[in-house]
C-alpha cells in the first residue's frame, strides 16, 4: 500500500502545480486583458514585432496554450488578420519557457543569512500563499485581489513542485531506469513526451515533472532531450485541437501554423544533435552530462529560442503552407442567414470566454449589428405603410428570425462569461450589455408590428388621406431620428449624443398625443374610415414604443460615467422632463418647433382616417 500513497501524493503534487499555474495565468491575463488586447489589435505587420509580442504576453500569462486560443480568438474577431498571428505564434513557443525557469529556483543554493535565501521554493511557496491570501481576504479593490491570486497562484504552484519532488525521490531507482531506457530508445523517449502533455494538457507541467526529477534524481542530457522535443510537439497538438472548435478558416490556419513550425523546429534540432554527435562536437562527457532542474530549463529555453530565431525569416513560407493545407472554398452569394451565422461565429468565438473583456468588446460589436438591423427592418417597414410590396414584408419577416437568433445567442454568451468576470469595469459593461441588448429588439418586434398594420390595409384596401399619410411621415421622420442618434451614440458611446435623445423622446410623446387627438377629432366629425382610424392608432402606438426603447438605451448608456444614475433610472429621466436644464429645454423647443411644424396645418375635412 505505500507505493499506492507515493502515487497519490504524487498525482496530488501535480494537481497543485496544475492549478497553481492556471490560477496564476488567469489572474494576470484578467490584470492585463485590456492591455493585452489594445497591444495585439496594433500588431504591426512586422512578424519581428508580433514574436516579441507573443513572447512578452506569453511571459505574463503562463501559457502558450492561452496566448495561441487568445490568438485564435482575435483572428476570428477581425483584431488580426492570420499572418499577423504567425510572428505571436511562434513567440508564445518562446515565451512558455519562462515558468521553467521560475521554477528551477527549486535547485537555488543559499545560506540563510543570504537573501537568496527567501527564494528558494521551501520558503518562498509558504510566503506567496501568505501575501497572497492577505490581498484576497482584506483588501476591497477587484486589481488587488486579482494580485492576490496571483501570488496564491504561484504558491500552490511551489507546494506541488515540493510535493511532486518529494514523491519524486521515493520512485528514484525506478525512474532511473526509466529515463536510462530513452537514452536508449529516443523515439520511446519522443512518444512518451509527447503522449503524457497531449494527457495533461500543459507542456509546463511536463517539463515541470522534469524538472522535479532532475533535482531528486538526476538526469542525463541524452535521455532527455527527446522527451522535450515530444514535450513541444504534444503541446502544439493539444492546442490545435482547443482552438478547432468552432473555428473559422483563417483561425484553423493560425493553429495549423503552430503545428508546422512545431514539427520543423523538431526536425532542425534532431538534426543538429545527429550531426554534432556524429561530428565530435557534441562531445561524450556533454551528451552524458547529469542536469539539474536549471539544466532542464535550459536545454528547454534553447530548443525553443533557438528554432524560432531562425524560422521566423521563413514565417510568410509558413503562412502560406498553411494556406495550402486549409484553401479557401469558392466564393458564395452569402444570402442573410449566411452573413448572420458568420456575425455569430466571428464575434461570439468561444476562445474568447476566458479573456471576458475582449469577448464583451466582441458581443458589443455583434449588438451593434444587431440594433443595424433592427432599424433597417424598421425602416422597411414604414415604406409598407403607403406602398405595400409583399417581398419586402416576407424579407422583414425572415430578418426578424435572424435578429431572435442573434439576440438569443448573444445573451446567452454574455450570461456565460459570468465565472470568469472579476474585473469591475468587466462587471459593469455586461450589465450594460444584458440591458440594451433587448430594448434593440424590442425595436426591431415594433418593425413587425408596423408591417403587419400595412399589411392589413392592404387586404383591406384601405389607405390613408393625405394629411394622414402627412402626419405619419413626420412621426416616422422623427422616429428614424432618435433611432439614429441612439444608435450612434451607441457606437460611440458618446454621452454627450446620448443626452440629446430624451428631449427628442418627448417631443415624439407630444407628437402622438397630437396626432391622437385629431385622429379623435376625425372620428367625431366621421371623416375617417374605422378600419383606418384603428391602424391609425396602432402606428402611433407602435411609434412611441420605439421611441421609449430609445429613452432606455441613452439612459444606460449615460449611467455608465454617472453611477448615481443606476437603479433610479425613472426618477432621471422624470428630473429631466420636470426640472431639466436649459441645454435640455433648448434641445426640447428646437425638436418640438422642427417636427410640429411639418404638420398639416387642418385634417378636419380630411376624407379619410
């Protein structure tokens, strides 16, 4: 049984040391995400700056993996075209060296009255995990708990390697054994590299493993180096399949690359060590050379550097490899329901759901298309009121499915970004977003409704008089209008646009009275037809309601910069049309005098509703 209970506090270590790692990453990718995105959405197309840059982000975050699926995630965003992505991609190979050798502090020799001393592993994963939980428990900012995770992260990270190390060293004759069978046997050594990452999903942890071993047993250079090798060809395989899922075309290609530059990078060294062995300049002492866990970090950092300094000349070769593997298809007319199902997979990219700030910008995007087309289908449906045509009412009809589609899609992906969101500004634009995401389509359902009124004046044949078509053109007009602003403002998320909606809004609600009451007056003096004068009403009331979505909106939008705003959204915007200020009343006249006076000047002899 006691070999049983080495194996489980072994397979315990590595559990530590894989949630260290993850709690580490995660919580400086949160720290980071908006600088990380400004950074990478600026990438120039010079592949020397985009491998920097995916070696420094990958240095921060703690995962090539993380880097490459963000990476994914940007291309099919639009953020980076795909051969911007190659020069990340082959820096996040280089950058995932960085925890190896954090973690070959296990080997630091030093005194204690050094200060050295503070970091080796048995004292610096007790103090991590000690500033660590101060920061999470006693402090109220969002950033510094995140700081704090960040150095509990990397205490756990120390206590599994303690852990593994010390269950390490009671397997240390078999294990010998084992790594003396690859130095016999490197394509055994190869397979067994890459099959234990492709397991455990992280190259770092493996070598991790390594390292842990090189500092209880001690390893040789000649069996080990395959083991790396495979190390870095299961990483490359993990993350292809990761970032498959649900891919487009230029994203399955940015993977693909990852894997190409992989198995080259594997070739050159194979073949550099074949030949310096054959040629005497990899000498016998140096091939059978014992590493200690500084050594793995090494002899890791050098098969990744070294490989990817020399291919990045050849990275447009690879870029166009890859574009030979994944051809694009023959064009096709993208009919509406295409061109929606692209919006979703672009902006709603499942690789994303991690990095919550760049998939909040994403959906935000995607709600833009979504308000773009619910206006549209609002203004194609004011054009059925006078001139009926009954393939525009069926395309509103069918937009209106996409726009369901769209929002149903995007509130769920919002909702499930929820686990990861730890920021407060994070916390905040998704509030905004679950809120304006319905009043958009609740304009668009106000599209639906005007079409179906013109559709029953058409089977009807009934049409408005002239003053009446009048009346209802300046409401549309005026209608169009304050849709326009809400939606620029919006885009920009401009709250000085957003303040000019609410006098417009009220300008609309004292237009419908109006037009209200001489529809009333039409019909006492019976000079409207009934079944008109009822549609009549319903287009008033369809007017107002999308108006009022507006209100909504430009209020949400402005209680982003004022947070006293939220929870008393109606007693705003009643402050505002009962003690408004001047800027708000100039604002109220100047809309009231343009629309009322569009006005027919008398409907009382009107023939008709």
């Amino acid at each position: 049984m006691d070999i049983v209970y080495k194996i489980i506090a072994l397979l315990g270590g590595l559990s530590m040391f894989l949630y260290g790692m993850r709690t580490m990453g995660d919580s400086l990718k949160n720290n980071t995400g908006g600088a990380i995105k400004t950074v990478l959405a600026k990438v120039a197309d010079n592949p020397l700056i985009a491998f920097l840059l995916g070696t420094l982000i990958t240095c921060v975050i703690q995962s090539s993996t993380a880097t490459i699926v963000l990476t994914v995630g940007l291309v099919g965003a639009g953020f980076l075209s795909f051969r911007q992505s190659v020069g990340i991609v082959l820096g996040a190979n280089v950058g995932t060296a960085i925890t190896a050798q954090i973690i070959r502090l296990m080997d630091l020799k030093a005194g204690q009255t050094s200060i050295l001393y503070l970091f080796k592993a048995d004292n610096l994963a007790p103090l991590a995990l000690f500033v660590g939980i101060i920061l999470i428990m006693f402090s109220k900012s969002g950033g510094s708990k995140n700081v704090g995770s960040v150095f509990s992260g990397l205490g756990i990270l120390f206590m599994g390697l303690i852990f593994m190390g010390n269950a390490v060293a009671s397997f240390k004759e078999p294990l010998s054994k084992l790594l003396t069978s690859f130095s016999d046997n490197y394509a055994l050594g190869f397979i067994a590299g890459a099959g234990v990452t492709g397991v455990i999903q992280s190259s770092s942890a493996v070598i991790g493993i390594l390292q842990s071993l090189a500092s209880k047993v001690g390893v040789q250079f000649c069996g080990v180096f395959a083991v790396i090798i495979g190390v870095n060809i299961g990483d490359c395989i993990t993350t292809f399949l990761v970032s498959r899922i649900g891919a487009n075309k230029n994203q399955i290609r940015t993977t693909v690359v990852h894997i190409i530059y992989n198995l080259i990078a594997a070739v050159l060294i194979i073949a550099a060590l074949f030949v310096g062995k054959t040629t005497g300049l990899i000498s016998n002492d140096l091939w059978n050379m014992t590493l200690d866990a500084g050594g793995i970090a090494n002899l890791h950092g050098l098969f990744r550097l070294v490989p990817a300094i020399l291919l990045l000349p050849f990275s447009g070769m690879m870029a166009n490899l890859a574009e030979k593997i994944i051809p694009d298809n023959r064009e096709k007319i993208e009919d509406d329901f295409v061109i929606a199902e692209k919006a979703l997979r672009e902006h709603l990219d499942p690789h994303l759901i991690t990095s919550p700030g760049l998939a909040l910008d994403q959906t935000r995007i995607l709600i833009g298309k979504i308000a773009e087309n619910a206006i549209m289908n609002f203004n194609a449906a004011c054009t059925l009121i006078n001139h009926f045509d009954g393939e525009q009412y069926e395309r509103i009809l069918n937009r209106e499915v996409l726009l369901d589609k769209m929002t149903d899609a995007a509130n769920q992906y919002i909702v499930s970004l929820s686990p990861n969101i730890t920021l407060e500004s994070d916390n905040r634009m998704q509030n905004f977003l679950l809120k304006v995401l319905p009043c958009f389509e609740r304009i668009g359902d106000q599209a639906i409704h005007i079409s179906q009124n013109a559709q029953t004046l058409n089977q009807n044949g009934s049409a408005f008089s002239d003053d009446a078509k009048s009346e209802i053109k300046v409401a549309t007009d005026a209608v169009k209008d304050i849709l326009n602003i809400t939606k620029t403002a919006y885009d920009t998320f401009d709250t000085k646009t957003a303040r000019m909606v609410e006098p417009l809004e009220e300008v609309i609600d004292e237009l419908v009275k109006n037009l209200h009451a001489r529809h009333v007056d039409r019909m006492t003096k019976h000079t409207c037809v009934v079944v008109n004068g009822i549609q009549y009403q319903n287009l008033l009331q369809h007017f107002e309601r999308a108006s009022d979505q507006c209100s909504d909106i430009a209020v949400y939008i402005t209680e982003q910069t004022d947070k006293q705003i939220i929870g008393r959204e109606h007693q705003y915007v009643y402050d505002l049309h009962h003690n408004s200020s001047a800027e708000y009343r100039d604002m109220f006249e100047e809309n009231y005098k343009r629309y009322f006076n569009m006005l027919p000047k008398s409907t009382v002899d009107a023939a008709g509703g």
